[in-house]
C-alpha cells in the first residue's frame, strides 16, 4: 500500500482521514522524499548546461550608520525629532485642515457663480425697466447715464456685501468642517488601531499555527529517522518481502529471516481454508465479503489474530468492527489500552489505542508478506503477533509514546468476529 502512495503520488481523501496526525506528517515527509529522489534522478540523467552568471549585475547598497551597521531613522525617536504621537497628531490635523480648504475652495467657486448670476440677472432687470420706462426719452441722456451709474454702483455694492457674507459663511463652514474630519479621523485611528489589534492577534494565531506545522513536521522527520534506525538495527529493513519465504515442514508453519527461523504452532482448523477458485485482490477492499475473502484466503494462513503460541484468538484481536464501535469498548479503559480490528479501507487492519484523554488510531498495511503501520513505522514484521509484541516495549511514535500494555477484550466470549471465522 505504501509503495502504491508513494508511485502515484496520491492518497485518496477517505483513507487519509484514517490517518493519526503522526501518520498524516510522516507520510508527507516520505512523499517529499520520494519527490526530491525523483528530481535529483530526473537531473542527474538530463543535466542542465551551467547559466553563465552576468559580470555586471544592478543592484542595491545600504546607507550605513557610525556602527557599521544598516541606517535606520525611526520617526519620532531620532534627536531633535517630536514625539511620535505629537507628529501624527500635528499630521492629522494638517490632513483634517487640507480636505476643509479643499471643500471650502469648492463652495467658493459655486457661491461666486450664484452671486454672478444673480447680480447679472438683477442689472438686465433694471435695463429693461429702464427701455420699459423709456426714461431717455424723458430725461437728456446724461441723467439717464448718470442714474444709470447710481444702480450699476448700488448693485456692485449690494454683490460685495453678498460676497463678504458669503466669505464669511465659507470661513465658518471650513472651520468646523475642519473640526469635523479632525474628529473623524481620530475615530478612523482609534478603528484602526482596533482592527491592527485584531490583525495582530491573527498573524499571532497563524504564526503559533505555522510553528506548530513547523514542529509536527519537524517531529515526523525525527520519528521516521528513528524508525529507520531503529528497523536497520533490527534488520527489518526495506525489501523484507523477497526474504520472507513460507514452507511447511511436519504440520508446522516456518518464517525465515536471514537464516532465523521462526515456529508456530500447528494451524487450526480455520486457518486450513483453501479457495476454490484463484481470486485477485483489487487495490482497496470493496466490500464486507471481500474482506472475509481476503482474510480466509491470505491472512488465517500467517495466523493474523491468533495467540502467537497457541490455536487462540488472541485477546486483543476483535476482527470487523467499526471506529465508534472500537471507541465505545476503549471509552472506560486506562490509557495503554488497545485493540485491533480489521481496516475497512486498506488490505489491513487498525489500531486502536486509548490515550489519557482521547483515542488514536493506526492503520497496519498487510497488503504485502509483512505487517507495518502505514506511514510511520519502518519496522517490518513478519506476523500480527510479532508487531503487537514489539510495541509493548517500543513506542509507536517518539511524540506521543504510544505503549501497547493491556488489552482491550470483547464484550462477549462468543462473539463472531464479524463472520471472520464461520
């Protein structure tokens, strides 16, 4: 299963939801890895021809200070400088200020139209009055030109009065507009402030969230090298498939390892299951009856839940059973305690373990001729029994010392194990 995510590059959503946290990292760490190997495969038979670096680059030269080091001139803190909050006030100001001249300026031009306009239409008025009238047919043409002037000059002064109060209005008008911007912007800062300090508390919350990536990442590095390390030492190493060979040799079933052999005892009854007909295993179990298939045919003959020196299903062994199910039995136990049951996503099987306050689950790939945890441990069994044994004196994972120490028994004594033996 493992070697099948790491060709295709792809784990499918639903089996990756199976995954612990621990699980989850490391085989994202095992799949990077396995994309660096590709890249530097891919380069090392199709070489790039060098770029020949440019003798004359632009670029940038920092001001230094008398220290040596890069020139730095914070607002409000250099000698001679205002305080900084005197500086923003006086800033503020001057913007409250500028946008005040700017809207008074803005008036001015349509009061100056209006009083335009209505000044003209009060002199065309009086013109057509006088043609009305007919007053330079009455009078000689100097009084009627002399009283002319009289109006011309009463309406130019009557147009500046209108104008001073105008001016006035403006002034008024600009002065408190100022004031009210002032006010404004004041309320913008202190909004603003409020928003930068919820900004902050985010970019905090992503910063201790990308830490905490960082970290578990980190962890998964050092989890899969310990493994590693630890499985090299054990000789369990990579390739174990080719030299595992199974034979049977009077009633007894033989295991070997680079000259080890390991004995079991005579197999049960069950375990002599002999398909009728040859079946090939599709990539993930489809089905419940699959699945019994599958164990009947491949998995009773390495004893996959069997005491490892007995005919006796072993006591952590609870065959199909489901999540919550596996939850409800370990709700009341105390932390160490585990089961395991037959995985409905993979050719494999889960772990299920209680922790102080929770639960955690691992999946163990046997799609292959061994038993591994998918994605986290290196080391490569040659039974069920044999990796459970090893995990009670060894931790699943460095990060959450996971310890195999009771077991979780079933609820009955007759329980079927989801048809697994029938």
């Amino acid at each position: 299963m493992m070697q099948q995510i790491l060709q295709d590059m792809y784990i499918e959503p639903d089996l990756l939801a199976e995954l612990s946290e621990e699980q989850k990292q490391i085989l994202f760490y095992k799949i990077r890895e396995e994309q660096v190997r590709r890249w530097n495969e891919r380069e090392s038979r199709d070489p790039r021809p060098d770029v020949h670096k440019k003798s004359h680059r632009r670029g940038i030269q920092w001001l230094l200070g008398m220290d040596g080091e890069v020139w730095v001139w914070v607002l409000g803190e250099a000698p001679g400088d205002n305080p900084f909050e005197d500086i923003v006030e006086e800033l503020m100001k001057e913007r409250a200020m500028k946008l005040a001249q700017r809207e008074a300026q803005e008036l001015r031009r349509v009061k100056e139209a209006e009083i335009e306009q209505k000044f003209r239409d009060a002199m065309a008025k009086e013109k057509a009055r006088f043609v009305a009238e007919k007053w330079r047919e009455e009078t000689d043409d100097r009084k009627a030109a002399k009283q002319e002037d009289r109006i011309r000059e009463k309406l130019k002064k009557c147009e500046e009065e209108e104008r001073q109060r105008g001016e006035e209005e403006i002034r008024q008008m600009e002065e408190r507009r100022a004031k009210e911007l002032y006010i404004s912007l004041k309320q913008e800062e202190k909004r603003s402030e409020r928003d930068d300090k919820e900004w902050q508390e985010q970019l905090r919350r992503s910063k201790a969230a990308d830490e905490e990536m960082k970290c578990k990442a980190r962890r998964a590095r050092d989890e899969y090298k310990r493994q590693s390390l630890r499985a090299f030492k054990k000789g369990l190493v990579a390739g174990l498939s080719g030299l595992f060979y199974k034979t049977n040799l009077n009633g007894m079933g033989h295991n070997r390892l680079h000259g080890t052999v390991i004995e079991h005892p005579t197999l049960s009854a069950e375990a002599s299951y002999s398909p009728a007909a040859v079946w090939i295993r599709p990539p993930r179990p489809s089905s419940r009856e699959s699945i019994i298939r599958w164990f009947k045919e491949e998995q009773m003959s390495r004893r996959a839940g069997y005491e490892r020196s007995s005919n006796s299903i072993a006591p952590w062994f609870h065959g199909i059973i489901s999540r919550q199910e596996s939850e409800d039995l370990l709700m009341n136990t105390a932390e160490g305690c585990f089961l395991v049951r037959v995985s409905e996503r993979i050719w494999g099987y889960t772990l299920s373990y209680r922790t102080a306050s929770s639960f955690k689950h691992f999946l163990i790939d046997a799609s292959a001729d061994y038993y591994s945890f998918l994605g986290v441990d290196q080391n490569r069994h040659a039974t069920l029994a044999d990796l459970i044994d090893f995990h009670k004196e060894e931790v699943i994972t460095t990060s959450g010392g996971e310890l195999l120490q009771d077991s979780c028994r079933p609820r009955s004594s007759t329980a079927d194990y989801g048809g697994l033996f029938l």
